[in-house]
C-alpha cells in the first residue's frame, strides 16, 4: 500500500534510532519531532539523538535540543 492508494491513512511508526540508521519497529509513514511534535515523513528523516531516541524536524531543531540537553545529538 502507498499514499495513492485509495484509503490510505499516514500512521506514526515507531523507530529505533542506532548510529547513522534507525530501525522501524512499528511500521507507518512519519514520526514525530519530539520538540516541535511536527510530522516528519521518514524520508525525510535526517536527525536524531540515539541517546534519548528521539527525531527532530531539522538542523535548527536538533541545534536547540543539543543546547537544551547537551550532549547526545
């Protein structure tokens, strides 16, 4: 099933965030930032802490969290 197909509803997947890759445990079609709580399609997802298994929408929200929370971007 893809998003042309008649009926199809975007689902929040659930990921598991590794070094440089993440695996999806829960299949869908984004995740959301954790500090903005904006969809993040997964392909477009480019940053995430691996420390506190988290996605972020882009550079600028992933520079906010390292400042927030230090290390572990």
């Amino acid at each position: 099933m893809n998003i042309f197909d008649k009926g199809f509803t975007p689902a929040e997947a659930v990921v598991r965030y590794l070094d440089g890759d993440y695996v999806v445990i829960k299949p869908g079609s984004f995740v959301r930032c954790a500090l903005t709580g904006k969809p993040i399609p997964l392909d477009e997802l480019f940053y995430w802490s691996v420390d506190r298994q988290e996605a972020y929408a882009d550079a600028v929200v992933a520079n906010q969290a390292l400042e927030r929370f230090g290390r572990g971007i």
